[in-house]
C-alpha cells in the first residue's frame, strides 16, 4: 500500500454505532475503530490474531479477560491471540487505534 490515505480506505460498520476504517501491509494490519456514541459496544469476541492497540481520542472501556480498564487517550494494550474481550464507550464517541498480525481478512 506504500503510502496510505486513510480518506480513501473503506469505513465498515462493525456494530450500532461502532466503525472501522482499516489500513494493511503483507503482515501487519492498523485498524481505526470509532465509537460514535456513549454505549456503543462491541460484544465480547476472540479471535486467532495477536492485537495491540491505543486510545486516541476519548473514553471507552476494555474488558480483556476478566480484567477491566477505562482506556483514554495515550493509554495502550495488548490481547494475546484467543483471548476474549469486548469494549464499550463511555461518556461519548471516543476513537482507538488496533494493531493486528496477522492481518485480519475479513477487515479488507
């Protein structure tokens, strides 16, 4: 992809009130994810791929495992592939950064 402009990618609806705008290499894959709203969520999931990631703008909370934890910005973590965790916005929309390896496909 060499040099990415994130205003040309496609923005997928994930869940009510939670978008992704993807970008991706032959390994690695960033994921923009915004909440649009306080509440919106995504449900508890896992999946095989190793995933870091970075609050950016706002407030939302992380449930990895049974561990939970108010993200804001500048805040980081990491879920070990497997590993079930779910996220809801708090307060309003609030926006994170996910790093995938391998990429995810159905992101594309």
């Amino acid at each position: 992809m060499g040099f990415i402009d994130l205003e040309k990618q496609n923005s997928k609806t994930l869940f009510p009130g939670v978008m992704i705008t993807a970008a991706w290499g032959d390994h690695i894959m960033m994921s923009f994810v915004d909440f649009e709203y306080a509440g919106a969520s995504v449900p508890e999931h896992h999946h095989m791929h190793e995933q870091m990631g970075m609050g950016l703008e706002g407030e939302f909370e992380l449930t990895i495992a049974d561990e939970t934890k108010v993200i804001r910005k500048g805040d980081s973590y990491c879920i070990p592939g497997n590993t079930p965790h779910s996220a809801k916005s708090v307060n309003g929309p609030a926006r994170a950064l996910d790093i995938f390896h391998p990429v995810r496909e159905e992101y594309k």
